[in-house]
C-alpha cells in the first residue's frame, strides 16, 4: 500500500534569491534518491517560504522493488582448475554473494568464457530507507553557506526544526544535531506551534496559521490583490517578474497595499524614482492609464491586514526619506561639470595593472575611434562616438550613481543632457552599458553599439592580456557576459568587421602601453579561445549542433553575423538528400588536401585529362562568384556556388590518380586541389560535420 511522505526544514529566513534554485534542488535530489533506492512513487512536490523548504512524496511504496541481479565472476580458466573443479577463486567469489559453487552457469564475451550467478536482493522496508533521507538535505547548495554556533555543517542559514513523517509516524534521523519531530511553525508573529498529523494536512494547517506554503500560490495572491487595487483607483501597477519573484519569497502570508509619496518628488528622473521603489523597497511602482508615473507606490507585507493603516505610513516615511536623499543628490550632482567629474576618476581605480577609470576611458576612446573608422562611419557618427567613448564613465563620480549604481549610464544620459551635450552621445553614454544581463537588450543607436563594443572588449584584452582569465564559476570582471554582448551586438548589427581585426585593434593599443603583459602569441590564443567559447555558447542557444559550430569557427570566427548564417543554412542543408552527393565530393576535396598541403601553383599546361581540365576551368569560374558572394556575405549564394563543384569533383577522382608517380602530374593535381580546399575553408571546414547523422 503506497503512503505519503512529508519532509520540512526549517531555517532562519533565507535570503529570497536563494529559495527558488534550493526548492528546485530539493525536489530533484529527492526524486534522484528515490529512484537510486528503487522506491516507486506518484509525485514528489516541493513548497517553500522564506522560513522553509518542503518536499511532499505521493504514494511512495512501502518497500523498495525486489530484484534479481546477475553478477559477473572471474574467467572461466581462472575459476576451474586442470581437472575441472572449482578453484578457490570461483567458491570466494560464489561465498561473497550468498551462493554455493552449484549456483555458477558460464556466459561466454569477446571470446571468453566467464562465470556468473544471479543474486535476489530483497526491498528494504521504505520507513527504515527514510532514516537515511537526511543525505538529501544536506545536499542541498546554496550561493553562500554559514556556520553557526558550534556546528561543523555549512548552510545557507541555521536550521531551527525538522518536520519528517511517513503517514503519519515520525522517520528518525538528525541534520546539525536538529532531531526530526512533527511539529512546525507558522508564521513568525501571527501563527504558532503547528502539530501535523500526516502529509495530507501540510498545507491547510499552516494556512490556518498565517502560512502559504506554495510560492506560486502566494504570486496569484499577490497578483489578485494588486488587479482589485488597479480595478479600484483606475491606474496601471508595473509588475514585473523579477520582482514578483523576490517578493513572494520575502512573506509568507501576502498582503497587498497601497501608498503614497509627495508630487514634488515627480520631478526626479522616473528611472530614480522606480529604482528607489524597486531595488531598495522591493515596492511596485504605479502609472496613470495615460502611462505616467504616479506618487502611489504597491508594497506587499508579511501578514494580514490588521493595522494596515500603520504599516502603509511606516512604509511612507522610508520612501520620503529615500526620495529626500535622491533629490539632494540630483540637485548637488547637477552643479558641477562633466569636466568636474571626469577630473575626479583620475583617483579611482579601474584595476591594479589596468590603471584608472581614466586610463581606461582613455583606451575606450582610441579603440571607438579605429573601431568607427573600420566601419567606415560617417563624420557625424564617429565624433559623436569618440565623444560619448570619451565622457562614457563621468557619472561614475556622481552621488547619484554612488547610491543608485545600477543607474550607472541611465544617470549619464541625464546629466549629459542638461550639460547640453548632443542627444545621440547622451544616449550612447547610456547605451554602451548595453546589454546589462547576456539576454538584455542591446544598444539601438550605432554611436551606442561602437562604444559599448569598445568598452567591453577593452575590458576582456585588457583582463586577459595580464593573466585575469574566467576559471570555473570565478568572473569577478563579468568578462564572459560581455563577451557575449559583443557577439550579439555584432550580429544585430551585421558589421562586415571580423573578430579577430576587433581583436588585433584592441591589442594594437595593449602593445604600446607600459604594462606587465604575457606572451603575444598566448595572449592572442586565450582571446580567440575565450571568444570561441562564447561563440559556441551563442550558437547552441539557438539550436545549432555542435558539429556545425565548429565547422564554421574551428579556424576562425570571422564576420560573427555571418558566421552564424554559414551555420544555419549548413543545418538545412545537411538535412536535404540532394546535398549528400555534393558533401561527399567537397569533403573529399578536403581530406585528401590535408595530406600535402605545400604543393605548388597550378600549371595548366601539366593537365593530362580532360577531367582535371573541366575541374580548373569550373574552379576559376566558381571562385570568382563564391568571392563574390563570400564579400557580400550571402551564405545561400555562397554553398551554392561551391556546390557547383560537386559533379566536376567527382569526374576528376573517377578519370584521375592523384597520388601518381609522376611527380610532376602530383603536385600540380595537389595544388589544384588545395586551391579548391581553400575556397571550401573560407566557407566552413565541412570535414567536421556528421552529414549521415539523423536529427
């Protein structure tokens, strides 16, 4: 008969961007410790609140399954002697698994016979297998651990009970000397102690104490509520997910309010206002149905409504402070220059061997201009660029930005504006910060995306080029996301500028700078490699297979936007029968080219056949428009002319000995080859693809 199982841990609250991943894990490694154990069951569930994580076992069995095992023994020769008995070898073996030398059958593998014998291993019992479930919790990870009192075990916060039941009847076991028992406890002020009778009555008798144990029911709640707020005043509550998120994991019992702040605060930039609301008081701000911000904000409190009045106030009085301190800084902030400021990042530190904010804006603003003048921008477009590279970081020494960091360029946009600055280099100031996250927006004006490119690459070269590669989990430079911001915003933008030439501009300025720097040649590898990975890591994103990408970035990753076409339309093609012909002719082309790659140029005159002629004359014809093509960065018209080869291919291995005695006759044939093996590289190295793989 299947029974329920409940699991809670109780703890000090966690912090709320830990508890989605730990109730995740939670739910998994229990599911992953039933199936090692054989335990069959209906469903696991898992819940969560800031002061607990729980797991629920539907119908878990009450026994594991019983299974016969067949075990594998030493060689048959090894397990006989001359006359046939059974050697001591064979009995330990037979003895060591609760059989009898009458239990051996033999099965021959690879030509060898072996010994064998099936072994019955009966199901414990689930209750006694449970004792054992505190390996699950200990296994949870979490972002930051801590120790606490005396105790040897690191966790996110202490564990102050544990909750442990099989239908009803307490499993035995302990987790940093918290014994298991069948108590909880509801919600820190309004509930109490909670005694649980069996897994069924989870849920119903912590809500009774103010306790709403299902993190997606507590999101509803909060949703309902803030729709009955908006149907009520007739404004627009700005929710977004990520705030959601954190906020149902900060209570346990959600009630929704609202609140309200002085008009005059309005005229502080909206991107202050909402970040103040968001980031320091996890509030949701609120707009008019004419989308204008408003002096209403939506907080959620832990508990129920009783004195709502006094906690709407109490939240009030944070958020005038908060705005009062914002609205003194934007005023300070707005008395000085950018000169002023850009004065003042001469002091601070970019990093050690890198130098200064200034130093590195200093760089930016080179590196803008190479990059502005490869693009061939217009002379508008590459001032405006240099000038917003130049000032990127002033509001970095800003007060402002010293207590709202994540307005970092938001606040530059700003200030450069009201310095009457040019509307196209304020928005770059902001833009070049872009994307913040990897799946972020990107920059919308080009001034935004050559700065951005150049702020960030500047970063990565300069990080790698004195040893500060990403290992692991360690990116204290954030060098990996932006790595990637700079393939996304390649792409988007389809700039005719490959990665390497970004590269080698960058490392151009790194080469005459007066610091401590590796090995050129190395320095160079850990570049394209890092960028490689990235690449990779882009491309499989977008559902492309792992043999593609590294046909078409093995050697290089060239013109990114590109680059990612070849692949794409190699992943079609590959899945047309009419391609397979036209593969295996370039392929060979390929293989064969490898083996003598430094034969000499072609001499029409040493052709003998009138195969080789056709493949020369196909060749010299098909180069010119695959160029063409390859220049204008048309993949389809591109593959399409070097299937163009295919038949002429395959004509001149079928009337043609490459390979001859002739030296002569080989190296010119080689050379053809090769020449024809160049042409297919510019376009991918499709040697590397498993064309006869199914997908």
């Amino acid at each position: 008969m299947a029974k329920d199982v409940l699991v809670e841990i109780g703890l000090e609250e966690l912090p709320a961007r830990f508890i989605d991943d730990a109730e995740l894990q939670f739910k998994q490694l229990t599911e992953q410790w039933l199936t090692e154990l054989r335990l069959s069951f209906d469903l696991v569930e898992s819940f969560s609140t800031p002061r607990r994580l729980a797991i629920i076992i539907n119908g878990c069995a009450e026994s594991q399954e019983t299974i016969e095992e067949e075990v594998k023994g030493p060689a048959l020769k090894i397990a006989q002697d001359q006359e046939g008995n059974w050697s001591k070898a064979a009995i330990g073996f037979t003895k060591g698994h609760g059989k009898t030398p009458e239990d051996i059958y033999t099965k021959k593998i690879k030509d060898t016979d072996y010994i064998f014998v099936k072994k019955r291993i009966e199901g414990k019992s689930t209750f006694d297998l449970l004792q054992s479930f505190h390996t699950v919790i200990e296994s949870i990870q979490f972002p930051k651990n801590m120790r606490w009192a005396t105790q040897s075990m690191r966790y996110a916060r202490p564990i102050r009970w544990l909750v442990a039941l099989y239908d009803g009847e307490v499993i035995p076991f302990e987790v940093a000397n918290v014994q298991t028992g069948n108590h909880t406890f509801g919600h820190r002020f309004l509930g109490g102690t909670v005694l649980l009778k069996n897994a069924d009555s989870y849920q119903e008798e912590l809500r009774k104490n103010y306790v709403v144990v299902n993190a997606k029911e507590r999101e509803e709640i909060i949703l309902a509520q803030i729709k009955d707020l908006e149907n009520k005043h007739h404004f627009n509550v700005i929710v977004t997910d990520d705030l959601l998120q954190e906020v149902r994991n900060l209570v346990e019992y959600p009630t929704v309010f609202a609140g309200s702040f002085e008009e005059s605060f309005l005229n502080l930039p909206s991107e202050v206002l909402i970040t103040s609301m968001k980031v320091h008081q996890r509030y949701f701000p609120v707009k008019s149905n004419e989308d204008i911000l408003l002096s209403t904000f939506i907080g959620v409190r832990n508990g129920n409504d009783d004195h709502i009045s006094t906690v709407i106030k109490g939240n009030e009085k944070v958020i005038h402070a908060r705005l009062s301190d914002a609205e003194f800084f934007y005023k300070e902030d707005r008395k000085h220059s950018i000169d002023f400021y850009q004065e003042k990042l001469k002091r601070v530190v970019f990093q050690e061997k890198l130098g200064t904010i200034t130093d590195k804006v200093n760089r930016v603003a080179k590196l803008t201009t190479r990059l502005a003048k490869s693009l061939e921008t217009n002379e508008a477009i590459t001032a405006q660029s240099i000038r917003a590279a130049g000032i990127s970081k002033f509001d970095l020494a800003t007060n402002m930005v010293n207590e709202f960091t994540n307005l970092q360029g938001v606040i530059g946009e700003k200030y450069a504006l009201y310095h009457d600055e040019e509307q196209h280099v304020a928005t770059a100031i902001r833009e070049h910060y872009l994307p913040v996250q990897a799946n972020d927006p990107l920059p919308e004006t080009v001034e935004g995306a050559i700065v951005s490119v150049a702020d960030k690459l500047d970063t990565i070269v300069g990080c790698i080029s004195i040893g500060l590669i990403p290992t692991g989990s360690s990116d204290p430079y954030g060098l990996r996301r932006q790595a990637v911001g700079i393939l996304r915003i390649l792409e988007e933008k389809k700039w005719h500028i490959t990665l390497e030439d970004l590269i080698e501009i960058s490392r151009g300025i790194y080469r005459n700078l007066d610091i401590e720097q590796g090995d050129e040649e190395k320095i160079r590898k850990d570049l394209t490699d890092f960028f490689r990975l990235r690449a990779n890591h882009l491309m499989k994103n977008n559902n492309i297979e792992t043999d593609i990408i590294d046909a078409v970035i093995q050697k290089r990753i060239g013109v990114f936007h590109y680059t990612v076409n070849k692949a794409k339309v190699l992943a079609n093609k590959r899945n047309q029968d009419k391609f397979k012909e036209v593969n295996e002719s370039l392929v060979r082309v390929l293989n064969i080219a490898k083996k003598e790659p430094e034969a000499e140029e072609i001499n029409a005159s040493l052709f003998e056949t009138q195969s080789e002629k056709e493949l020369f004359s196909y060749f010299e014809e098909i180069a010119l428009k695959f160029k063409e093509a390859n220049e204008n960065k048309n993949a389809n018209e591109a593959i399409d002319q070097l299937a163009g080869l295919a038949k002429p291919i395959h004509n001149f291995f079928e009337n043609n000995m490459v390979m001859t005695e002739n030296i002569l006759i080989r190296h010119n044939r080689m050379a053809l080859l090769n020449k024809i093996a160049d042409l297919i590289n510019l376009y991918a190295d499709l040697s590397k693809i498993e064309w006869k793989q199914q997908f």
